[in-house]
C-alpha cells in the first residue's frame, strides 16, 4: 500500500464531505492529530498488525500490598513524575482502541501519543496504580448516574422519594461497584444538591412533583421524655420517661419485660404525655431526690404541672421549692430546654431513626424497650461533661444567665461527625461503619456496638 495515495483520497473524501468553511490559524491541537493519523496510516501500509506488538500486560508478579500503599508504589515503580490524570489518560487511551484493533493499542502507537512514557514496563503499573488508587472518580460517577436513574424510574412512577432514599440507593450500589461509603456519601451530595426541593425530591426542570405512595410508614408512637438541667450545665442523673400504654397501666407482664436502666425513671398513661398524677410521681420519685434543700424551679405552664400544692413543704419532704412558671405560649423564647437543649435531644434521636431506614436495620425503635433503651443511652451520652458549654448555653440563649459559654459543641459535632465517612467500628472484629462516637470515652461505634450491645456508662 502507498501512504502518499491514503492521505490523498482521505483529503478528497474530507474536502467532499464536508460544508465550506473559513480558513483559520491552524491550531496546535490541529497540528497533532495528522502525527497521529501518519502514524496509524505507515503502521497500516508497513503491513504491520496493531496485535502483533501488543503489549504484554501480564500480572505482574509483585506482591498486591506494596500496591496498597500509595507512597510505597510511587516510590517502587517510578511513578512521581506523572499525575493521577495522566495514567488516566494513557489507560483510557489502550483501552479505548478502534475496533480495528481487538487488543489495545501497539506500544508504537502509545509511546507516539505519550513520549513521556520511558518504556512499555510503565503500562501495567499506571493499570495496577489507577486500580489500588485512582479509580474511585469514575465509581463515583458511575454511582452519581445509577442513583439518578434510580430517581428517574421512582419517580415516573410517581413515589415519593426522601433523602434517606437517596442514601440508601447510594450504599446498596456503592456496595455493588465496591465503593466505599465515604464516596457514597460524596456521590449522594452531588445528587441531591441537584435535585432537592424541599419534601420530595423532584428532578430538574419537572414542574409538578405527584405523590402518590409514601415509601414508608408513618408510626406515631407518643412518650414523652423530661430531662431536667441545672444552671451549672449539668443534666440531672436520671431522666423521667412517659410511655403510651392503653389504658394507661402497665400490666404485671409487661413490667417483668420491662428494661430498667438505671438512669431513667419509667411510668405511662394513655397519651403518652404526663398527667397531673404523674407529675406528682415525678416529683417524689424524681425530681426531690435530686436537688438540694433549697430549689428555685422553673417550669412550663402544662396543665398538670401547675398546680400550687404540689410544692408546698409539706408536699415536698421539707425541701424549700421556689416554682416559676413560664408564661403560656413563650416556652419557645424562654424555657431553657426549648430555647436550645431539646433540639439537641432531637439531633440524637433523629441520628438514631435515620441510621436505622438507612442501613434496613431489623430493630423496632418504636418498640417499648427500644424507646427505653434509646432514651438511656441519649441521656448518658448527653450526661457527658463535653456537653456542660452546651447546657449553659441553654439557659444564656433563654436570658436566664448573663454569661455566654460559646463556643461550644454540640451533639451533631461531637457524636456524629464520622458517621458520614467510612471508618470502621472500633469493637474487635466488626467491619461496620461507624455511626457514633462516644461522648464519654471517644469510642467510635457501630449502631449495633452502641445500641444493641448497650454502651452505657
Ligand atoms: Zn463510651
Ligand atoms: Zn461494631
């Protein structure tokens, strides 16, 4: 074959082919792409096939571990003086060959294309290097469109699609194209920045969001939870819990199956919320127990709670208790546990639910001895003394005290700001993520090691 008659009838063929256009300044990229198309034109007349100096990509016989560590293999196999994107680029080159050739490209080829390339031994340590260590962009792009198409398919038909959806769709085909979860929760972010409005998520350009099945439901399981701090930023040992029972009594049965921790005193009524007659139970069995002699009490206008001869001496074993009560309808402004700390039992129990329909968790938070179990151990954890700024910040922000404690941290900071990132369990032979880290001894745990093993200090 003669080159000089390719290029010819490949000019003809262009110059024919193609509209009438402007001459231009010819441009460098311009320039190169003739090196390459010589190239492939003299190695098709030399008769020479693509597949006879294929590269010998042979696994190599190194041991995978000196692959592992990053440093080491830069190191070992000469790869500092190219970048990530490079052998990115190279790689995707070899293995983005025309059909004309069923094996990659010819060594020839690539070194015309990347001269920087010493010798051919580069080629399989750019692969085994992009494999230990470069290939998490592209998985994480492959997610970001594998969950969007998951959106796409729910919501043609018209679900509703939450967050935690989302989330959960990332781990599950993080898991399948073996992504880590740090990179799952990357991809996730990038979807719904995308596509969040408000409730529903609703992709770009819809108009109207339908909905037509909730993905999950809704339990409503009253109780209530009475935690009480002092000025000093402390939480009070114990914390009062109210169940919803029928009836409002709990039966011999179901006290026997009761779990006791003891750091929460358990009663119920009907609504689940705190009737007059509990009220008085909390205060003998709760509340004088645990302050002083002489007590100034601050409290909310909730029927039950106000009346006067609850605290009276007589009433109260001797000790001297002052109540205030807050004025109806500004708890939100000034009662201490409004202004600021029952939002932080809230951040920790909505850390809980959620982890839970993220992972598919099989435990039942609804079920009694789960919401006593949740209630101690949200309770011990908020007990922990990185808290006290905290607590003392909810009585600056309703303007009972003068001093700001800021800065300080709160229960999203210190509990759960790995849980967003893959790192493993720190209980012996548990390869789960992590879902909290202790706010007493800094332990970081899955949500069985903390939740169902108890940890409890
Ligand atoms: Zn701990
Ligand atoms: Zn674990």
């Amino acid at each position: 074959m003669n080159a000089q008659n390719i290029v010819s009838a490949l000019s003809d063929l262009i110059a024919n082919n193609s509209p009438v256009t402007q001459q231009s300044p010819i441009t460098s990229q311009e320039r190169q792409m003739p090196e390459h198309l010589a190239d492939t034109v003299k190695l098709m007349t030399s008769g020479q096939k693509e597949e006879e100096s294929m590269l010998d990509e042979k696994e190599s016989e190194e041991m995978d571990e000196d692959w592992k560590d990053k440093e080491l293999a830069l190191e070992k196999y000469h790869l500092r003086s190219f970048s990530q994107e490079f052998m990115r680029q190279v790689i995707d080159f070899i293995d983005h060959a025309g059909p004309g050739s069923k094996h990659g490209r010819s060594w020839k080829t690539i070194h015309h294309r990347f001269r920087i390339i010493p010798d051919r031994s580069y080629i399989p340590h750019f692969r085994k290097y992009l494999e230990h260590h470069g290939t998490k962009r592209q998985k994480t792009q492959d997610l970001d469109s594998l969950v969007y198409k998951k959106l796409v398919d729910a919501r043609q038909k018209n679900l509703v699609v939450h967050d935690v959806d989302i989330q959960r769709w990332g781990l599950k085909i993080a898991k399948e194209i073996k992504l880590d979860d740090s990179h799952a929760s990357h991809g996730q972010t990038g979807v719904k920045k995308e596509l969040h409005s408000k409730r529903t998520i609703s992709s770009v350009g819809e108009k109207r969001t339908f909905a037509a099945v909730q993905s999950k439901n809704a339990t409503t399981h009253s109780y209530t939870l009475q935690p009480t701090i002092s000025l000093d930023g402390r939480l009070l040992e114990t914390i009062y819990l109210c169940l919803q029972k029928q009836g409002g009594k709990m039966g011999e049965q179901v006290k026997r199956h009761l779990f006791q921790p003891k750091n929460v005193i358990i009663t119920c009524s009907a609504s689940g919320k705190l009737t007059a007659s509990l009220v008085k139970y909390w205060r003998d069995n709760y509340f004088l127990s645990l302050v002083d002699a002489k007590c100034l009490l601050l409290s909310d206008s909730y029927p039950g709670q106000n009346r006067e001869e609850l605290y009276q001496p007589e009433n109260c074993g001797g000790k001297k208790v002052t109540r205030l009560q807050i004025p109806q309808n500004t708890t939100d402004e000034l009662q201490p546990l409004d202004c600021y700390f029952n939002r932080q039992i809230k951040s920790f129990l909505k850390a809980c639910y959620h982890r839970v329909a993220l992972y598919e968790l099989d435990i039942h938070l609804h079920e009694r001895n789960n919401i006593i179990r949740l209630g101690s151990l949200m309770h011990n954890q908020l007990s922990a003394d990185v808290f006290t700024p905290m607590k003392k910040y909810a009585w600056f922000s309703s303007g009972l005290m003068r001093e700001d404690p800021s800065p300080f941290v709160g229960v999203n900071q210190v509990c759960f700001a790995s849980s967003e990132t893959h790192i493993q369990c720190e209980e012996k032979d548990c390869d789960e993520s992590v879902f909290i880290t202790c706010a007493r001894c800094s332990k970081k745990l899955c949500f069985q090691h903390f939740f169902t093993s108890y940890h409890f200090h």
